[in-house]
C-alpha cells in the first residue's frame, strides 16, 4: 500500500467544519486504501500563544476527534508529532537546506507575520513549512490529503526532497498534494470571502464539531446569504448560498444540481433550515463519541503511545539514512 500522511494543528478545543469537510472526511475514506499516518501536530501549535494545560487537553480532544470521525486505530497510525523526536531532528536538517527567501514566500507566514508584526513574529513561525516537510518526508510518504490552503507548503516539501535527493542521493520520496476540488476550502458564515478558521475572530460564523448541535444549528440558521432568495451556486455573486451549498453536497454525498432542484422556488429559511438538519445529524455522533473517549483520557493515551511507537519505527529508518548520507559520524 502506497503511504498517506497528513495532521492538523491543535490550535483550539475543538475542530471546525472546514477540518472536517476538507481534512476529515477524506482521510476516513483514504485510510482503507492507503498506509495512512495522521498526526496531531503539537509541534506546530506552539508557533501560537498556548496555555501549557490547555495545549495539553487542545492534544487529547484532537485525537479523539479524528478517532470519532472514523480514523480507525488499528488501521491507521494515529499519534502526537512531539512523541516522535525524529520530526524536530529532521526538520533542522531540511532547514539547513532551505532558502531564507524561499521560506519568505509562503504566503501563510508573509499574512501571519504582517498581522502580528515583526516582534511578535517567531523563527518557529517562519520554519513552521520545514517542519511540515519533515513530518511528511520522514514516512516515504506519496500523497498529503490537505485543503487548499497548505498548497504552497507541500510544494515547498517537493522542492527541499527534489534538491536532498539531487544533492545527496536518491533518499525521499517526493510526495503530491491530494486536495479536493469543491470543498477544499469552506467560508466564514459570517464572512463568506474568509476561509473559516480555528482562529476566526468571531464565532458566529466558524461551525465547531464539539459544540452543542443546537448552537450550530442556530448559526447556520444566521449565516450571511443574499437578497435574490433563490438556492443557486456561484460563487462570485452568492459567496454565502454557494458555501452553504458545498457543505451541504459534501456532508450528504449530494451533487450541488440536485440540491439546487430540492430547493428550487422555496426561501432560504427553508434551505437553511435543511442543512441544519443535516448538520446536526452528522456532528451529533461525532461528538458524543469524542466526548466518551476523552471521558477516559488513559486510554486514548496508551491508543497514541502505541501508534507512536509504530511512527518511529518508520521515522527513524529515514532520519538514520538522512544522517548517514550527510556525512554525520554516527554513534555506535
Ligand atoms: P490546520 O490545522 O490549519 O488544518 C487542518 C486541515 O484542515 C484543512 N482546513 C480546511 N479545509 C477546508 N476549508 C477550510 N476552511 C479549512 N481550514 C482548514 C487544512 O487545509 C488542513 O488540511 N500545516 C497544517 C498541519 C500540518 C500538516 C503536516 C498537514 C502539519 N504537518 C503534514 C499535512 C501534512 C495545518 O496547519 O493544518
């Protein structure tokens, strides 16, 4: 089977539904066809401010929510980026590699750092993609499932393994971004132009897959729409029918015609009214699930250390072929 990889940061207490169209859904699907690893990126989170217990707990509830969305254990390698050291050994190696200017093109760092501006702006910040390369490189890996936004940042991790292995010896495989067409980017509620985000400034218009399943019916119930008042999809003159259609289509496995059709000539109460419904009835397992598992957190934590032990088998192979293609005395 061909190796799969990808991870999300644990940057909030709960994931968005932008995670779980974008990210989610498919790796339950990829992991029956694929060696699938999925970490939580814990690593990656401190490049935020973080409350040291809350990041702690942001861990937990994280892993248990992609075990709730269907992420199976036993099939799939589930663990916690920092219980496998190897990712910070490898992520300097590549940034020794890295051009300065080429890291200051990534797009994500160029927004982040002009709104924190330059003091508040960390190194880890703008070697957060070198990190991301090391994750993904460390497991031979061949496709990276992501939404839209990490593009740029697997393009980057193709570059730094093409420029390794040219410099060094075939040592990486050089890994394709798998990113799905229509919901690989899901809007603010609020701000339909805006990627939703775990770090949205407000919340009215960010769904979150932990919270009561009434609240996020409310808030779909509110979503910004238009004043024509027909269910229609486009894009540029309806940006917030056309994300409701999309999560719609995408949490049904409906094709967005159809949708249109069920729609046609009633109002947009109704409309919402329906992907209330269904997002209630795919959030509310999900999340009674998360919650029963994060009920006993001793048992989610030996489920990470022994996957975590089945990542570094794999990881260290490459950091041990990396170290030995670069010249580095090993110790014996
Ligand atoms: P993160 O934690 O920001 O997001 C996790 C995943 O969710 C996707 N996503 C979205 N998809 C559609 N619509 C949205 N509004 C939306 N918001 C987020 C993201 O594209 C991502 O797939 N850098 C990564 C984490 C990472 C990683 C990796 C991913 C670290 N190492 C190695 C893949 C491989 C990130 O910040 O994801």
């Amino acid at each position: 089977k061909a190796r799969l990889y990808s991870g999300m940061q644990p940057s909030a207490d709960s994931l968005q539904i932008g995670n779980y169209i974008g990210a989610l859904m498919q790796w339950r699907d990829l992991q029956e066809s694929y060696d699938a690893y999925f970490s939580v990126v814990d690593l990656h989170a401190l490049t935020q401010p973080n409350d040291p217990s809350e990041l702690r707990e942001k861990t937990r509830r994280t892993a248990a929510q992609y075990i709730a969305a269907g992420i199976e254990p036993a099939k799939s390698t589930l663990y916690v980026q920092s219980h496998v050291p190897a990712h910070a050994e490898l992520a300097w190696i590549l940034g020794t590699l890295t051009g300065f200017g080429e890291a200051g093109r990534m797009t994500q760092f160029k927004d982040k750092s002009s709104r924190y501006g330059q003091d508040a702006t960390s190194v880890g910040l703008f070697t957060y993609p070198v990190l991301m390369a090391a994750d993904i490189l460390l497991y031979q890996t061949a496709v990276v499932p992501v939404g839209d936004d990490q593009k740029q940042h697997i393009e980057l991790t193709r570059d730094i393994a093409e420029r390794f292995n040219a410099r060094y010896g075939e040592t990486f495989r050089v890994p394709m971004p798998m990113i799905q067409q229509e919901s690989a980017r899901i809007y603010d509620l609020q701000n339909p132009v805006a990627k939703m985000s775990k770090s949205a400034e407000t919340d009215a218009g960010v769904l979150w897959l932990l919270d009561e399943p009434s609240k996020s019916a409310k808030k779909v119930m509110r979503a910004v729409t238009d004043s024509e008042g027909s269910v229609r999809y486009d894009r540029e003159n309806k940006p917030g029918v056309s994300n409701l259609l999309v999560i719609y289509a995408a949490l049904t496995g409906r094709q967005i015609p159809s949708i249109e059709d069920e729609y046609a000539g009633r109002g947009y109460g109704d409309f919402k009214k329906g992907l209330a419904d269904v997002v209630v009835s795919e959030f509310e397992p999900v999340r009674n699930r998360a919650l029963e598992l994060l009920d006993d957190p001793a048992e989610l934590d030996r489920v990470l250390a022994a996957n975590a032990g089945r990542a570094e088998t794999v990881a260290m192979e490459t950091l041990g072929t990396v170290y030995d293609r670069m010249g580095l005395l090993r110790r014996r």
